[in-house]
C-alpha cells in the first residue's frame, strides 16, 4: 500500500516539520504501508489568512493531480486541517481522499461527547468553527483554543530547539485546560503541535485524550485503501463528489494548459 501525505508545510522553510511528520507516519504505518510525506514548495506562509490559503490549495491539487496521472497511489491524504482541496480532490481522484479535520472531529465523537481544538493562533478560529460546523459537529464542538505561536516558523524550532519545544508544551498544556475547563473530552491538535505532542508521547492531558492525529491518518488511509480494495468503491458520486465528464476534463486541460489531464 503507496500513502501521499500532504503536508502545507514549505519543505525548504519548514523541513524539521516534515521530518518529524514522516516519523510519526512511519511508526504509525502496518509494515507492507509506505506513507510519502509531502510539503509544498511555498506553503504555510500565512494560512490564517484566505488570501495566502487560496495558493496553498492550488499546490495541493496540483499534487493531487499528479497523484491521479500517475496511478501508483492507493489513497491521497490531506494532512493539513483547514481540509485545502478537499472537495477538487475527491471530484478527480478515484482512490480515497482523506481529510485531517474530518477523520479527527469525527473520531473524537467516539471518544468523547465534545472535543475542542487547540490551534495555531487566534485569527484561524472562526475559519475552524466554520469548518466543524460544516461536518454537522457545531454541537460537539467544546471550544477553539489558541497558541501563542503566531509566527508559524518557530513550529520547525520546537523540534530542534528544546527551550524552544518546552515553551510550545507549556502553551499546549495552557491551551487544552482552557478547553477542558469549557467541557472538552478531547483534544485535537490542528497543526505541526500534533506531531510535537507525538514525538514527546504525551496522549494525554489531567485525563483528557489528545489525538495523535498524524499517526490516525495513517491508520484510516490504510482502512480506507482496504474498504476501496474489497467493494471498488471509494467516494460516492452522486452530487458533492459528482466527477467531471472526461471530455470538460480534456477541455479544461487544453483551456488551462494542465498536462496532468491530458487524457481525460
């Protein structure tokens, strides 16, 4: 089984990321599953903002397309929680689209009657309280807890840097009790801080889960490629999910100048 793993974070500026990813991943990973963890050339810039968010989508579903062209993927995984292209992907990807936010939100339900996030920085917090009322989930939403981390590059620092990853865990243990003090069960952790969380093996807060969530993504990509393998089916494509025609696909390739769609 072949995993791509999409990552927002800039493999040049945020490579200490990645790497700690791809070891959660890889200790996550049934023995015959190869997990490829991707960053993007220029993301994770800003994604707070809409504005640079729209460009970090574009180099998602240009890898998603590469994924699609190549065939030799049994599922494409969305590791990014702000769920960047997940809709387009699973339009044109016949294997399993997988999306961060969606697997974590819907598995903190089974644990736990309300979850809350604890995310990289304040201004995300409305675009999250979007995203999990879009799931259906505004309910079990507990709360939406920031870092004070708002400078994304110092996440590459936590895993280098001990004073630096000290300063991190004690925001984290500050921002999980502020949830859990609101009636959080569980906790999720929306960025680079997951994998953080993973590699230091904390899994718990005062008795309340804290997702390893890198590490769950494997393991639903691998039970997602094994559902796919056993039924032929991967997404449904009755409405949301409609796939294009092949001939508007080949259109748009010609229109657009996008090789990866060449042949439909």
């Amino acid at each position: 089984m072949r995993i791509w793993y999409q990552l927002l974070s800039s493999e040049t500026r945020l490579k200490n990321s990645v790497a700690a990813t791809q070891w959660v991943a890889n200790r996550a990973a049934a023995p015959d599953t190869v997990v490829e963890v991707h960053g993007t050339p220029h993301g994770a810039l800003g994604d707070q903002f809409r504005f640079f968010w729209h460009y970090d989508v574009r180099e998602v579903i240009e890898n998603g397309l590469k994924v699609r062209s190549s065939k030799n993927y049994d599922a494409f995984v969305i590791a990014n929680s702000l769920d960047p292209g997940l809709i387009e992907l699973r339009e044109m990807l016949d294997i399993p689209v997988l999306s961060f936010m969606e697997i974590c939100c819907f598995t903190a339900c089974q644990m736990g009657d309300r979850f809350g996030l604890v995310v990289p920085n304040a201004r995300m917090a409305p675009r999250y309280a979007e995203i999990v009322r879009g799931y259906g989930l505004g309910s079990r939403l507990a709360a939406i807890e920031p870092l004070k981390f708002d400078n994304i590059s110092r996440f590459d620092e936590v895993f280098t840097d001990p004073e630096v990853g000290d300063e991190l865990m004690e925001q984290m243990l500050i921002a999980s009790r502020r949830a859990i003090a609101l009636g959080a069960e569980v906790i999720i952790s929306t960025g680079p801080h997951s994998a953080f969380m993973s590699k230091r093996g904390v899994f718990q807060i005062d008795g309340v889960p804290v997702l390893d969530c890198y590490s769950l993504l494997v393991k639903s990509a691998e039970t997602m490629v094994a559902m796919h393998r056993l039924t032929g089916i991967a997404v449904s494509r009755k409405l949301l999910y409609q796939a294009p025609p092949e001939d508007l696909i080949r259109q748009c390739a010609e229109v657009r100048n996008i090789d990866a769609l060449r042949n439909g």
